[in-house]
C-alpha cells in the first residue's frame, strides 16, 4: 500500500513538478531515498546478527631501507611474467 502511494506520485508528470517548482531530478533523488530507508528499515535486523566485519590486514615490516625496493621490484616481475 505504501508503496502504491508514492507510485502514484510519479516523476514522470512535469505538471507536479512544476506545480512545486522542482526539477524532476530533486524528485527522483526523494522518491530514491524514501525507497533505501524503507528498504534499510526492513533489512537492519537481519544485517546486523548476519554481517561481521573483516580484520584489517597485518601491516608489512621491512627491515632494511632497501628491502621495500625489492618487493616491489619482485611483484612487478611477477606481474609481467602473469600477463606475457
């Protein structure tokens, strides 16, 4: 039923926007929020038991000055011997 409500409000009416004095994009972008926190509202539970986030990746330690050098050289390497 909600749904209808705002269906019936279609965009696509120039005389609407006219009447408010709105471009139909400021609608469209309206119309598009209601729609994704409607959809959010529906979904928080669910998103909230179901999704963990992931831990950060452990930060490289180099030892030397010369040693990141290196490991960039080394992948790049392997990068052209992937793709030739």
């Amino acid at each position: 039923m909600e749904e209808r409500r705002w269906q019936r409000f279609s965009i696509k009416r120039p005389a609407f926007c006219a009447l408010l004095q709105q471009q139909p994009t400021f609608w469209m972008n309206l119309q598009t929020r209601y729609a994704l926190e409607v959809a959010e509202d529906e979904i928080a539970d669910k998103v909230e038991r179901d999704v963990r986030p992931l831990e950060a990746a452990p930060v490289r330690q180099f030892k030397t000055k010369d040693e990141p050098a290196k490991y960039l050289q080394a992948a790049a390497r392997r990068r052209a011997e992937f793709w030739s």
